[in-house]
C-alpha cells in the first residue's frame, strides 16, 4: 500500500524567535503586541534608523501641544493669538466706513473694540457684524478684513419718513411705522409730524392721499391721528381742517378750491369741518365771533336809533 509523507516546511526565525529559543515553553502574545515586542527588538538591535535629534523635535512637540492645552483651559488661546499676529505685522491700522450718514463712525469703532494692538487676523467679523447691526440706523451692515492692515465696513441705513409724537416723546419712523430713534436734533425737522396713538402705523398713507395737494401739505404742521379712523390737519397759522374717514382726495379738493376762490384759509377762522360729502362747515376764532357779536350788537342799536328819529 501506499503511504503519504507530509513534511512541514521550516518557518524563518524571526527576531521575536531568537528572543525565545525552541523547546521554550513561551507565552503566545496577541498579535498586536507580537508587533509592538518585534519593534522593541528591532530597535535594540539597532535595525531601525532614528534620525538624530528626534528626541529634541518630540519634546518640543510634546511641550508645544501642553502649552496649547494649557492655554486652551485657561481662556488665553485668542490673547496669545493676538499678541503673536500683531507681532508679526498684522495690528489693525485703518478702518474704511461707508454709506454712513446718521451712524457715528466712533460708535462702530467702539464696538469694535480697537485699541492699537488688535490683530486683523484674530478679529472675529462675524461678532463685529452683530454688534454694528444692533445700531439704531443700520439695516445692513458688511464688514470684510483687508490684509494686512485694515477693516472695511459697508453699512445700508434705516431711512427716516416722518416723526412720530407719543405723549412727550418725539421719535423717528420708517415709512412702515417702525421706530428708529429718539429724536435728538433739528436736522429732520422737515419731516411730517404725525401725532398719536398709532398714528405711526397710518403715516405711510400721507404720502398717497397728499400727492395731488402738496401745496396744501406744505402748510401742515401737524398731522394728528383721531380716534384711529382719519385725520385733523394742524396747520402753519393754526388752523385745524377735519378730513373725513374715506374720500380724502374729495375733501381736499373742496378745500383747495375754497382756498383759491375765498382764499379760506387766510380767514380769520379757527377750524374747516369737512367731513361730510355735501357741506362744508366753518368755525369762526374766538375773536372773530367776538368782533362779530360786536357788530351785531352795534348793527341793532343803529337799526333802533334809525326808527326812534323816524
């Protein structure tokens, strides 16, 4: 019969081989530490090659990642960051503001908080963009690092359509009605004066029902708000004009004609009443009904003289 011979084939002896002998009982490692043990053997058979100074270059690493970790629990990352770049050039030295008009640059520099020694590098632009658009007048704002030196920043303001009277405050609005700001000085005082409750909220029909009269609406002082429904014109000699709740380019146009036929508004009168469609009603001042009762007075008694010498 025929028999098979199997020979096994001798394994190379490998460094971690030579380290435990045959006929050892050895400890069988993982394969993961057979690697690390093989490794460690090479190494101290000087089979692997370590450039020199690799301990020096390590421990500076070593010491570098601490010191950064370091700094990284104490909150001083951005300080050293700061002195490091403008050191190396790059301290902020121009601040280029545009589309400004009622926005102060100081404020915008204030915010940005610039003493001399910030960094452009380490300026974080998307904070300096909140803070510059929680300004009053800004509606926009675009702020852009230009190396190496400086910061641009691009703002839209707000536009200012009228001033709104509340109580004793005087404020600026936006066409929509949207409070701006406190009114602070003179430089707006062209705008139309839109007085009481909500009386922000309505102004942007001024503009569509003045548009045929501006004549008129140049004598206005004053528009007051009544009763959330129309408006009474204040104007520039004190008198008030009553404009109804609808058909207000009608009512204007009555008063316009008044005004070019009798000159009304030159009269010596307190008030034009012209809320309704098919009249229009007139209030004398208070002198003139005075002076008037005078004349009336003054009028009976001659009438009475006259039929005494009849």
């Amino acid at each position: 019969m025929l028999s098979l011979t199997v020979k096994r084939m001798a394994r190379p002896r490998s460094d971690l081989d030579s380290a435990f002998p045959e006929g050892d009982d050895r400890l069988i490692l993982p394969r993961p530490l057979r690697r690390i043990v093989r490794f460690l053997v090479s190494l101290a058979s000087g089979r692997i090659y370590i450039p020199a100074h690799t301990g020096t270059v390590s421990a500076l690493v070593f010491l570098g990642l601490t010191g950064l970790y370091g700094m990284s629990l104490g909150g001083h990352t951005e300080t050293v960051a700061q002195a490091t770049t403008t050191a190396a050039g790059f301290a902020i030295e121009d601040v280029k503001v545009s589309g400004n008009a009622a926005t102060s640059e100081i404020e915008i520099l204030q915010l940005l908080g610039l003493d001399g020694t910030t960094s452009l590098v380490a300026l974080d632009v998307d904070a300096a963009r909140q803070k510059i658009a929680a300004l009053p007048w800004v509606e926009s704002v675009e702020v852009r690092k230009v190396y190496p030196k400086t910061i641009e920043v691009k703002l839209k303001e707000r536009q200012a359509y009228a001033i709104w009277q509340h109580g004793q405050e005087l404020s600026l609005i936006e066409r929509n009605g949207a409070v701006i700001a406190p009114l602070r000085d003179n430089k707006f005082s062209t705008l139309p004066l839109v007085v009481g409750r909500d009386a922000e909220k309505a102004a942007e029909s001024i503009e569509r029902d003045f548009a045929n009269w501006p004549d008129i609406r140049g004598r206005v002082k004053a528009f007051v708000w009544v009763s959330g429904r129309r408006w009474d014109l204040h104007m520039d000699n004190g008198i008030v004009v009553k404009l109804p709740e609808e058909d207000v380019d009608q009512a204007l146009a009555r008063l316009a004609k008044l005004q070019k036929e009798q000159s009304l508004l030159e009269r010596d009168i307190a008030a034009v009443d012209l809320r309704l469609e098919d009249r229009t009603t007139v209030q004398l001042a208070p002198d003139a009904v005075e002076r008037r009762q005078e004349l009336v007075e003054q009028r009976a008694k001659d009438l009475k003289k006259a039929e005494q010498n009849i």
